[in-house]
C-alpha cells in the first residue's frame, strides 16, 4: 500500500469517528455529509494526534477524503503550510 492511501485510509477511519457515520465518499465534502464547525476542531485535532497535521484554514481548502490525503502527501503543490503528513 502506498503513502497516499494509507493517508486516506487513516483519514476516513477519523472522519467516521466524528462524524459518526460511514456513508460519505473520498469525494464529498466534509460540511455537506455532517461536519460542523464544532467537528471540524475535534476532526483537526484527532488528525493532528494520529500524524496528519491539518489546521481549520486546511480543512477548508481541502474538505474531502482525497483532498486532505493528497495535501498530505505533497500533492497540492500550493506551497501553503495547511496539511502535511507527519511520519512515526
């Protein structure tokens, strides 16, 4: 399994955890299948806590599953600190 989808994969089991259900895709923005402005804090921390350092303006730019895997690996080429992944 490579980098990028063991981030997403890591990124879903924690957006499942907030927002308590599993029936949103890699695609679907976070706001629009259940998170709010309350889990989107505890969503940054948990990621942050599990290696994935994101902040609210990065959750923003990126709201999806893939959005914030690919920020994480390097994808995004923006340059903007935001997401980044952390090894362990």
């Amino acid at each position: 399994m490579d980098a990028d989808q063991e981030i997403r994969e890591l990124v879903t089991d924690v957006w499942e955890e907030v927002l308590g259900h599993d029936g949103f895709g890699p695609d679907d923005d976070f706001f629009a299948v259940g998170g709010d402005s309350l889990r989107a804090a505890v969503l940054v921390r948990r990621l942050t806590a599990a290696g994935v350092v994101v902040d609210l303006a990065g959750l923003v730019r990126a709201p999806t599953v893939a959005g914030i895997a690919a920020a994480a690996a390097g994808g995004t080429g923006s340059g903007r600190p935001g997401i980044t992944a952390v090894p362990r």
